[in-house]
C-alpha cells in the first residue's frame, strides 16, 4: 500500500537580533492606560497599596480592594477592581498639604500627614477624623501602618528630625528616634518577626538609620551617604535595603553592614522606589521621566517605560490573596496619575474582541467580522455537540480515517512533488499575499533535491526579475545569509555572461551588488564593536 504524502515542513525561523525578553513582554501587557487629573492641577506626591493581610479570608470581608493617591490637599481612594474614585478625604485646613496617605491593611482605616505636622487618622467609610496627634512641629512626610502584626500601630518621620511610634488608642507617641541631623522624608517598617519595633529612615542629613525602639532612641545601625536621601525600601527577607540617594540607588547588606551595589541607571534624582512581582521585582521612578524596572539577583535593568512628567511616586497595585500585579499606578510632578492595568483570562478576551470590532467599524468591514463570528461559533456548536451524551449502555464504534485528515496542498507543493521545479519557485514569490517562510522552505528544499539550478536555469528576463527583487529585499537578513548567498552565487553563475542585455537585470543586479557590500561593511562595525567591549570587560 502506497505511504500517504505528508506536507513540507515548515523552515523554523531563527529570532530576530532584539527579540523581547520575558520581562519586557509581561511590563508591555499593562496597557489601557487611564489618565487621571488631580484637583487644582496638584502634583501625585503618594500611592500606596495596603499590605496582604495575615488572614487571606479577610480580603472578603474587608475593604482592602482599594489604593490611595495623595495630592495637594487632599487624599483620593480608587477601586484596585474598577480604577473608579471612591470617595475623597479633604479634612485639611485651607493652606495645609497632605502627605503619605496610607490604607491599613484591613481596609478600614486611613492615616495622612501634613504640613502642619499634625497626624490624622480617618475611618475611610464616614471619613471621621479617629485621632489627631500633634507632637511633631514640622510637616510630617511619612505615615505608614505596621504591616504585620498589631493593626494599630504607625510610624512617622518628620521634618523636625524625629522618627516615632504610635499606638492608635493612645494620645501620645510610644518611642521617639533622635539623631538625624536634617529633615526625614523617608521611612518604613522592615519585614519580618518583630517588625513593629524595627525601623528604618532616610534622611537629608545623607544618613539611613536603622531602629530599634526596644533598644532606646538612638539608632542601632548607620549608613553614610554622599547625598540626601529620597527614599528607602526594604526588601522582603529582611537583610537587604535600597536608598535611593540622588540619581542613584544603593544596595545595603544589613547583615555585613555594607553597600552591596551602585544602581546608576537614573539621569536625575531617583524619588520613588516599591517592590513588584512578589518581591522579585523592583521599580524606581525618577524626575528624568522614567521608570525602570530591575530584577533582585543581580540588581539589572530588565524593563522600564516613559512618561512625559518627572515622576514622583509609583505603586503596583495587587490583585487578589496572591497580591498578582494588576495595576501600576505612577504619580506626576504635572498633577496627572497614570494607572495602566494588566489583564488577564477571559479579560484579555474581551479586550481583544472589543479592539476587533473597532478596527472593522473604521475599516468598514463589520460583516466580514460577524461572518467569521458566526462561522467559529458553528464550529464550536458542533465541536460540543454530544458532549454531554452519557450513552444507553450500548457500545458504539466508530471508524475513523486511518490516515487523519487530509488536506490539500498548496500549488506550489503540488508543483514540487510533480517535479516542476521551475513553476514551483514561481509560485511561491509571486503568490499574493507574499510568504517568507513558504519561500525559504521551497528553497531550502530544492537545495536538499539537488535541483536549485534546474529551478533556476533557462529563465527570461520576466522571469528572472522577480526572483531577483526577492532577493534584494531579504539579503540584508543575517538571519539567511548562508541561504542566500547560495540563490544569488547561483545565478551569477547562470546569467553572468548575459549582463549587458537587459538593463532592468542590470540595475537589480547592481542594487544586490550594493546591498551586499553594505551588509559587508556592517559586519565588520559590529566585530569591531564586540572586540571593542570584550576589551573593556577584560579591563574590568
């Protein structure tokens, strides 16, 4: 019995010279950026998330879904689900400015700085002022919650150079830190046992201080810097924290009470830091405008992005018990908030039969698109139909085809299995529309049947031409060089004593000539190039 005819596989193409990395593709996916304009045009000083709570069963029954974006002032909370404002909190005097609104993290209540020096906590709900504390007597630029542990506990760093603990029930701060020398616009809890008693601050003083309120008001460890400090992030193990001092950021080690790396990616001065991808990745902003991206290993740049404001806060909002990066949300010195959102599952369908159904209403081709919807819906209907048929207890059988479905070949392979050669080339470059992969796989086999030049040899001037532009618009593909090289060298050797003839052959084969020779020259730059850098990096 004679073997069925199988197609020609496909020529696997190689990646192109900058393909995009993994990193790069998943930051290009948060897209359907919405733009949101503050009140009175007040620049996005803060944007925080609420932490994950210990309980995941409480992210039902809480409100945690939520962020705050601090401006002017005024505080804005948005949904993390719909990105819609719900409620605002302007409980502030007319010349004052909040700072550092901060969510607990059972959704309940909201704590915020000001210029006044006064801090204030709110029920986000009735938006009730729950406690005013006015111990600091400069403006207080960082409120944040406990992030394990206790749910009243805060801290606050102030521009009177004081860092302090608070209890929510009490009336007056539980630990006081003495020692920065200038304004503290920085600080967090750091992560782990016992975070609610360890501290860290930044500094204009150029210091990140490191507390511990069991241990008095002196700080426990010192860091020296050559500039003042914006913004301090601790990692989640607990050892490692990232200062961002001017335009660059610094990597410590707590452990060996050292710097671990220089990150020097910045143009301008770096004034936001904060953790995405469950602590793998972590984003920086910056007054040059941009936001990049860097991976926890060894600290490089794996991704970033553009915006046409300095930038002066970010935060990427989760999504769900698992805190999967849903929005990234970065505040501007223009007074405009950029929320751009990822989507995900039946989301992303969604999205891509909306952006579908668009294209065809401009194009005007709508019934062409509900044709195709019909006919895919069809297909389903009798992909499933019978599915949920359970049988009457009789065995059915049922023979199929042995040798699958077949299915008809193109032209051009019918052609190549008749043993037209010739016909099968032609074909395969003029078909419209143009395929480059059916192409290189014709070539590729009649390379391997030996029958190239029969393929070639005998042409005319209309039937050389074409085959010569194809080859003067994929030469400069490096990708195919070995390939190509072969097509062209054998037609030099088939036509060369009939140049002169035809000047239409003559100028393509000129404009190949010139292409080849320009590839060439390129060549060359990039192993000059590559053997210029393997030198710096054998100088390292």
């Amino acid at each position: 019995m004679a073997a069925p005819v199988e197609r020609l596989h496909p020529v696997k193409l190689p990646p192109g010279l900058a393909p995009l990395t993994a990193d790069q593709r998943y930051w290009r996916s948060f897209k359907s950026q919405q733009l949101v304009p503050t009140p009175h045009s007040s620049p996005v000083t803060h944007i925080s998330f609420p932490s994950a709570p210990s309980n995941p069963l409480a992210l039902t029954t809480g409100s945690a879904d939520a962020f705050a974006v601090t401006s002017g002032a005024r505080i804005q909370i948005f949904s993390s689900r719909t990105r819609r404002l719900l409620r605002a909190i302007t409980r502030f005097g007319p010349d004052d400015h909040a700072h550092s609104g901060s969510i607990r993290r059972d959704g309940r209540v909201l704590i915020a700085g000001s210029d006044s020096g006064a801090i204030q906590a709110f029920d986000i709900n009735s938006r009730a002022i729950l406690k005013t504390w006015r111990e600091h007597k400069q403006p207080v630029w960082v409120t944040k919650w406990c992030p394990q542990g206790d749910l009243t506990a805060a801290m606050s760093c102030s521009d009177d150079r004081t860092v302090r603990l608070w209890d929510l029930p009490s009336e007056e701060s539980q630990w006081t830190g003495l020692g920065h020398g200038d304004y503290v616009r920085c600080g967090d809890f750091m992560p782990g046992q016992g975070s609610g008693n360890l501290l860290v601050s930044g500094s204009y003083d150029q210091t990140v201080r490191l507390w511990d309120s069991r241990a008095g008001p002196k700080a426990a460890m010192i860091f020296q810097h050559a500039s003042t400090v914006e913004s301090v992030l601790p990692m989640p193990g607990g050892t490692t924290l990232l200062a961002a001092v001017d335009n660059q950021i610094n990597v410590l080690d707590l452990v060996a009470a050292k710097p671990l790396e220089r990150l020097q990616n910045h143009q301008k001065t770096v004034t936001s830091l904060c953790l995405a991808s469950n602590g793998t990745r972590v984003l920086s902003g910056a007054l040059d405008g941009h936001v990049k991206v860097f991976e926890t290993m060894n600290w490089s740049v794996v991704a970033g992005l553009k915006y046409s404001s300095p930038v002066l806060s970010l935060c990427v909002v989760g999504a769900g018990v698992s805190r999967e990066d849903r929005h990234l949300a970065v505040g501007l010195h223009s007074g405009v908030m950029s929320i751009r959102t990822r989507l995900s599952g039946q989301q992303k369908v969604q999205a891509r039969e909306k952006e579908k159904e668009i294209k065809a209403l401009i194009e005007g081709t709508t019934e062409q698109l509900d044709r195709r919807k019909s006919k895919k819906r069809k297909k389903q209907e009798r992909i499933l139909r019978g599915k949920e048929f359970t049988g009457e207890g009789v065995d059915i059988v049922i023979d199929g085809n042995q040798r699958g479905k077949v299915r008809k070949g193109t032209l051009w392979e019918k052609a190549l299995r008749e043993g037209r050669y010739a016909s099968a080339l032609d074909l395969v470059i003029t078909a419209q529309p143009h395929s480059k992969q059916n192409t290189l796989t014709l070539i590729t086999a009649l390379r391997h049947r030996s029958a190239l030049r029969t393929a070639l040899k005998g042409r005319n001037e209309e039937e050389l031409e074409p085959i010569l532009k194809w080859l003067n618009k994929i030469v400069k593909d490096p990708r195919h060089i070995k390939l190509i090289s072969d097509v062209g060298l054998l037609i030099l050797d088939l036509y060369a004593q009939h140049l002169g003839e035809a000047p239409i052959i003559d100028k393509l084969v000129k404009k190949l000539h010139t292409a080849v020779r320009s590839s060439a020259e390129y060549s060359q730059q990039a192993h000059s190039t590559l053997g210029m850098l393997d030198l710096l990096k054998a100088g390292e």
